[in-house]
C-alpha cells in the first residue's frame, strides 16, 4: 500500500513539474511576442488623418461631406495642400458655401488645396489664373489644334506663320517659334481637364503673361498660328526656331550677283569742222 502511494505521489510531482515548465516556457514566450511588438510599435511611423475622396469627383461638382472620408497618412509623406481637418475643409461658418471641384479625382485621392475652390468661391476660369496671369483666346482647326488631343491643363508651343516683314517674298513664308511651354486653361467653353474623347475646338484659352498676350494677339493678326503639344513632365526650353522655304529644302541663302566692273574708257574731243569728234585715248590712271 506505500508502495503504491509513494508512486502516486511521484508520478504527481512529475505531472505538476511539467505543469510548472510548460506555463514557464508559454509565459516566456508571451513576454517573447509582446516585446516583439512593442519594439515594432515603436519603429512605426507616425499617422496623421488625411481626408480622401469617397467617391470619383468630376470638374463643377459640389464638395459635400459624404464625398470625403478621413484616412491615416504617413506625417512624413502628407501631399502639400491636404486637409488633415475638418474643420479646414467644412468651416463651420460655410454651411452653405460648399467647395467647387476644379480637377477631377478619383476615389481614394487626397483633397488638395489645388484641386478645389475655396469656400463658396466660383470654379469659373479665373480661379485658375495665377497672379499676374492673363487669359487669351486662340482660334485652331484641326490641324493647328493638335487633332483635337488637346486638355486644360496641357502646355503647348506656339507657331507663327506669315510673311516677314522687308523680306519682299524672296523667303516666301517664314515659321517661327514665338512661345514655349504655355499652359491651356480651357477648351472651347470647357475648363475641366476630365475630357474623355477628342474635340476638334475653334478656340483655345491660354494663361499667358500680358507681354505675351501683346506678342499673341500680334501674331494672330499678322498670321496664322500652330500649336504644338508639349509632353507631360518635359521641362526642356525649346530654343528659337525659324524655318523659311529655302532653309526647308537645303538651299542655303541667296546671294547677291555681284557686280561686273566694267572697263574705264578715256577719250578726248576734237572739232572737225562742225563735228565734234570723240577719239579714245589710253587711261594714264
């Protein structure tokens, strides 16, 4: 009968030793993870809230608060112009004067300062004119016009075309470069960059400075003018280019005919009778 209790009694010591290492090697492990995630936690990097768009947001359309939802955003990686409030956003005083959409934005992308009107303030034309900036008009077709590929927003060179001025048409028309890199606001009568198919337009907006307005306008009367679509993220200048008839096709300048030095005849003039007579003498310089 001991015998049987002192067994019992070791194969309990036993079992309960293995309790004891089992919750020691799980409790070991715990602490384990959890450090783990604690020094992962502190490597993380820190968030902001970033309001996005809920939903696709097209040109002329009103901001309204079901349009925006707010995200955590990397503090390090927040696109300039984004609103990290509400408040900002919305101001409470602007119940009424909701934001206009100026470009157009897919769902998810951050609201940026440059994308939508200021509270109550009119998506029209001039909220896209920067300071010192004029909008000017340009009459195309659709081979001065790019095909009708062109988009507000999009820059292009512009052309001339016509005669110059004293040339008396020994050139013949005469194509230069006039403006680099001048930004469309507007396609005929539309301002937003969200156009879906080619539009062969009549006329074009440009913002252009007032100098360069003066040089346009001038050009559009004396000539005609082309455009030529400059490719997104190209911030080469474009040097001055001009090409006439003759520089088209390789053949050079025109040169002047020289001229022939004739021969200088020395004479002198004697009276025979009533007849004057001139008699060629040789030149003694």
């Amino acid at each position: 009968m001991r015998a049987v209790f002192g067994l019992v009694l070791i194969v309990g010591v036993a079992l309960a030793g293995g309790a004891v290492m089992m919750a020691k090697n799980y409790i070991s492990a715990y602490q384990t993870e959890l450090a783990r995630e604690r020094a992962a936690r502190a490597e993380a990097v820190p968030t902001v809230d970033v309001f996005v768009a809920t939903k696709p947001l097209k040109y002329g359309e009103r901001l309204s608060k079901d349009a925006v939802r707010a995200v955590r955003w990397p503090q390090n990686a927040i696109p300039q112009g984004a609103f990290t409030e509400i408040d900002t956003l919305f101001p409470p005083h602007a119940d009424d004067d909701l934001r206009v959409v100026l470009r157009a934005m897919e769902k998810d992308e951050a609201i940026l300062a440059v994308k939508v009107t200021e509270p109550g303030e009119d998506a029209g034309i001039t909220s896209r004119l920067q300071r010192g900036m004029r909008a000017f008009a340009i009459k195309v077709d659709v081979s001065s016009g790019v095909s009708g590929f062109l988009r507000p927003g999009d820059k292009v060179d512009v052309y001339w075309t016509g005669m110059m001025p004293g040339s008396g048409g020994s050139h013949g028309e005469v194509t230069r470069l006039i403006e680099t890199n001048v930004e469309l606001v507007a396609v005929d009568q539309s301002a937003g960059g969200d156009i879906n198919e080619a539009i062969i337009a009549r006329t074009v907006t440009v913002a252009a400075h007032p100098r360069q307005v003066a040089a346009l306008a001038q050009a559009q009367t004396t000539g005609r003018l082309s455009l030529a679509l400059v490719g997104a993220g190209d911030d080469t200048v474009a040097s001055v280019v001009e090409v006439d008839q003759r520089t088209l096709l390789g053949l050079g300048a025109v040169e002047a005919p020289q001229e022939v030095e004739q021969e200088k005849v020395c004479t002198i003039r004697t009276r025979r009778g009533a007849e004057v007579v001139e008699i060629p003498i040789p030149c003694t310089n």
